[in-house]
C-alpha cells in the first residue's frame, strides 16, 4: 500500500517540474497530465483494496500514516476529477491574461493545491492535516488573486486574513490533542482520548477543530470569504474550489469529530445540537442572498452557503444514514456547482439580465445551466433531487422537527433563484434585433468538454444513483466503526 502516496507525490513533483519547463502550453499540458495521472493513481490505489502505510518504515504512532478506507475514497476522486476538469478549462487561452512566467506559476500553484487537498484526505496524522491544509490555503490564495480583475485581489486578500486565522484555529486544535494524549496519529489519539488526565485541554482542541474547520468550509456565519472568491477567480479556480475546497475542510471536520473524538463524546458535548443550529441558519441565510444577486457567480457562491449547511446538517444528525446523505451530497453537489461554474466559462457576461435568450443563440450552454441549476433544485430524475430525498429520509428518521421545517423553507427559496437562471434562458431577447446580429464566436471545445460532461453526469446519476450510494455508504461505515 506505499502507492497510497502517489496521488499527493504526483503533484508535488509535477510543482517545480512545470516551474523549471514554463512557457505557456507546455506549462499547462504539464499541469493536466499531472491531474491525469493522479486521477489513475487513485483509481490503482482503489483497485487495490482498503489498507493503510507508514511512511520512513516508522510503524504507527510514530510513522505519517497514510490511509484509505471508505470515508476518503469519494473526496479522493472528487479532488482528482475537478483537477482534470478544470484544468482543462484553463487553457494558455482562457488565461490569457496572464503573462508566459505567471502562467507557469499558475499551473505550478494548480497542482500544489491538489497536493495539499490530496494529503488532507489521505493522511492519518493530525498534524499532518495542518501541514497539508497550509500547502493547498497558500496555493489557493494565489490562484484566487490571478483573476483579471483588481477585484479579484481583494478577495484573495480576504481570503487570506480569514483562512490563516482558520488554519491558525486548527494547529491549535491538534496542539490541544497533542497536549492531552502525547500523540499525532488519529487513531491513536482516538484510543487515548478516554484515559486522558486533561479532559479541558480535548474540549479546547475540539472547539478550535471545530472553528477552524468551519471557516474552512465557509459554515455560516464563518463564510464571509467564500463569495468573493468564488465570484472573481478565474473561472477554473472557482469551479475547482467549488467542487473541492469546501468539501474536502467538511471531510476533516467529520474525520476529526467520528474517528477522533468520537460520537458519544460529540453528543455528550452537544457539538451535535451546535452545528444543527447553524445549519439551519445557513441554509437560510445563503438561500436568502442568492435571491438578492444579480449575477450568475455571486448567486451561485450564495447558494454555496446555504448547501454546505445542507451537508453539515446530515453530519449533525450523528447517524449513519445522516452522514451517508452527507457525503452523497457533498459529492452530488461538487458535481452539480463545479458544472455550473464551468458553464459560467461560456458566457461573456456572467449578469443575470444577460441571461435572456441564451437558448436561442447557444442552446447547448442553456442545456448545461438548466440541468444544473434544476439539479440544484432538487427536481426529480436529477442527481439533486437524490441527495436532498437522501438527506430529508436522515432527518425525517432523525426527528428534527426544526430542521424538517428550514430544510423545507430553504427548498421553496432555491426554487426563486433557480428561476431566476433557468426562466431567462428560454425567454426571447428583448433586442429585436438579436436574431439579425451575426452569431456570437463558438465556445472552445476545452470547456464545452467538462460542461457537458458534468451536465450529463448530474442527469445520469439522477437516473442511476447506485455508483454514489456505493462510494457515500461506506464512508458512514468507516467513520463510524470502532
């Protein structure tokens, strides 16, 4: 099982490879190989069988372990996927508007942040996850700031103040644990947790696991950051971090608070009572702005808040059906936004105003951004409407009144933001004239690829949801074995 550190060596190496060849499609080429590769890599490493490896030949607690088993298997392929298609949307074209030397940096900075949210999910080490989580935060700080507009700096500025103090947030975190166990490996410090003669020092660590991974993810109200970055990066950084950067800080908030500490110490804590509350304000919360925008990015890093409350909400539920809605979710809706994003490539105006007629002069990115936005809806035979009847069933079974009756409300205001993408689309042009202007240049293949294939994927997986039921089942089962 030593291959279970190819998928964070490939990028690693790749980083200073693409550095020392530059240029321009070179640079890039390198850069989607490199996501290539990984992405077999981690399909090899599945194919072997769940296991784990001490790195150095120390055996566990000493040696960096790393592990795979049920729960790190979909973020795993989640991370590698949105790598390869997103990459492949940012071609030397798309980024044209940086220079040949910052373009290589680019793609460099690319792939240390699939390294760094590779080695998130595959470690077994508690400090480990800081490391890693600091390798992907500073790559993602100067992927978000190589935007083409000034804008763009200032969220990546933002991002910057917020996320240290999240990465800061979690070393302390792990320092408590260290303090009340003398231990870094996971399970490990899992064992010891029980015997430990500082029981404060864990409630501190949790509390700042707790924070920190939250601001991570952009749980409400610690998501301040996330919609200027998601509204103003280049286009292949939103849809990567929209598929991915969340996702993978929720992963290790719930291998932190299963594996860890445990259910029965989450619920004698009431961490679980703690995120169900601010779930249900954050799916609120973030339902209630993305009605308020007035162009497609920023309404779709709005709703963002308001699904990943919908993801914490099932990890809250502290039962297996909740956390295996959690992860159906999780990935069902990387699917969804990451293709939605990527469909945002195709568009020259990203206002909600220039939406109007979009199905007359491209009628295949109207397609794309109608089945996903209805799949983000939740509309039946889309992959959407699986996870939330998943997510419903974990609450229903659960009996959380309150967050039934949020869940709901939150449903029933996605159904005005989703409007107001879809109904624009299929509405003729208000230019009379529209018709008689010469058609707009063709979308290039290198986004038109992964749209469609995301947009394909979000109807195929409603039709046929058995591969992801098959990759969300397990991961409840890992997290929650003894």
């Amino acid at each position: 099982m030593n291959l279970l550190v190819l998928p964070v060596l490939i990028p690693l190496l790749a980083a200073p490879l693409i550095m020392l060849i530059g240029g321009r499609w070179l640079a890039w080429l390198g850069a989607l190989l490199c996501a290539s590769l990984a992405l077999a890599a981690v399909l090899y490493v599945f194919a072997l069988g769940d296991g784990a490896t001490a790195l150095g030949g120390w055996a566990a607690p000493v040696g960096i372990v790393y592990a795979l088993d049920g729960a790190n298997r979909p973020i795993l392929l989640l991370i590698m996927v949105a790598a390869v298609l997103s990459l492949l949307s940012a071609s030397p074209v798309q980024m044209g508007h940086l220079k040949a030397p910052r373009l290589a940096s680019f793609y460099a900075l690319f792939c240390l942040c699939i390294c760094g949210l590779a080695g998130i999910a595959a470690t077994g080490d508690a400090f480990n996850v800081f490391v890693f989580l600091e390798i992907s935060s500073l790559a993602t700080y100067a992927l978000v700031a190589s935007g083409p507009t000034r804008q763009a700096l200032r969220a990546a500025f933002h991002y910057l103040m917020l996320g240290t103090l999240g990465g800061s947030f979690v070393l302390l975190g792990v320092g408590f644990l260290y303090m009340a166990t003398g231990s870094l490996n996971m399970a490990d410090i899992a064992l010891r947790l029980p015997d430990s003669p500082l029981p404060q020092a864990i409630l501190v660590g949790a509390a700042f696991l707790v924070c920190g991974f939250a601001l991570k993810s952009a749980l409400f109200p610690l998501h301040q950051w996330l919609p200027g970055v998601y509204a103003h990066s280049p286009n292949a950084v939103s849809s990567f971090l929209a598929g991915t950067g969340t996702k993978v800080s929720i992963y290790a908030l719930a291998r932190f608070g299963f594996t860890v500490l445990g259910v029965g110490w989450l619920s004698a804590h009431r961490i679980d009572t703690l995120l169900l509350i601010l779930a249900c304000a954050g799916m609120l919360f973030g339902a209630l702005a993305a009605i308020q925008q007035s162009r497609l990015r920023l309404l779709l890093a709005w709703s963002s808040v308001s699904q990943i409350a919908y993801i914490v909400l099932g990890l809250s539920l502290l039962s297996e059906a909740g956390i295996a809605a959690a992860f159906l979710f999780m990935v069902i809706h990387a699917l969804i936004k990451g293709g939605l994003f990527l469909a945002c490539g195709a568009l020259d105006d990203d206002a909600l105003d220039s939406l109007r007629g979009l199905g007359q002069r491209d009628p295949v990115t109207a397609i794309c951004l109608s089945l996903g936005a209805l799949s983000l809806l939740g509309v039946p035979l889309t992959a959407g409407f699986v996870g939330k009847w998943m997510l419903l069933q974990a609450v229903w079974a659960h009996g959380a009144v309150l967050a039934l009756i949020v869940f709901a409300s939150s449903s029933l205001l996605a159904v005005v933001y989703v409007g107001r993408i879809v109904l624009p689309l299929w509405q003729a042009s208000e230019t009379p004239s529209a018709g008689d202007s010469p058609a707009p240049p063709g979308v290039p293949w290198n986004i038109r690829v992964p749209m469609l294939l995301t947009a394909a994927g979000s109807l195929l997986f409603g039709l046929w949801p058995a591969p992801l039921l098959e990759l969300s089942a397990p991961a409840a089962q890992a997290l929650l074995a003894p």
